[in-house]
C-alpha cells in the first residue's frame, strides 16, 4: 500500500480511494476516514437522503454530510488490547473498497 503523511502528520493511503488514518487520542480505535465533495447544485435534502441510504445498506460505516460541501465516510477499528498486522491490513484493504461502492449506489449523480 502507499501512503504518504499530510501537512498535519496524518497518514494518508492512496487505494482504489485515498482515506486518511487517525489514531485516537485515546489509543483505542483507528479511524479510517474518506471524503468526497458533494456537487454544490446539491440540495440538503439530497444530501441527507444520500446520507440515510448509505448508512442503512452499510452497516460498519458511517456516512454524514459534513461543511463545505462534503460526504465523510468513516470507520472505527477498534484497537484496545491489540490487533494484529494481518487484520489491520485486511480491515484496510476492506474499507477501501466500500466507498466506491457506496458512491455508485446512492451518490454517483450527487459528487462531483
């Protein structure tokens, strides 16, 4: 996988989409985090539908529409008392392809 670090030292991977990866403060999660922007001609009302769509069908992500005209997909991993190489990996690897799915099935006319 390539990765590379931001401005502000998070990690960023490049994958089928690029998401970034946030410890917690707390060290007992990772968030995996995609962002995508919603096209400005796009109602709130779309926007909150696409949301609940997403959420409904997807059920170890959250979709929520955020500022600036943002979709924001997330996942939590749980990470309190380890987890191993292999599985953050996979979990990863997982997450990158859920996105894209999630766009074509209830965004693909909403992003930009």
């Amino acid at each position: 996988m390539d990765y590379s670090l931001d401005d502000q030292n998070d990690i960023r991977v490049h994958a089928e989409v690029n998401y970034f990866v946030l410890p917690s403060d707390r060290k007992d999660r990772i968030q995996l985090m995609c962002l995508f922007g919603f096209k400005p001609d796009s109602s709130e009302l779309e926007r909150l539908q696409c949301v609940n769509k997403i959420n409904g069908k997807y059920v170890i992500i959250r979709a929520s529409s955020g500022n600036n005209n943002t979709l924001c997909i997330t996942w939590d991993i749980p990470v309190a008392g380890g987890i191993s190489k292999k599985a953050f990996v996979l979990a990863l690897k997982r997450f990158s392809s859920i996105p894209q799915d999630a766009i074509k099935d209830f965004a693909s006319e909403l992003i930009k």
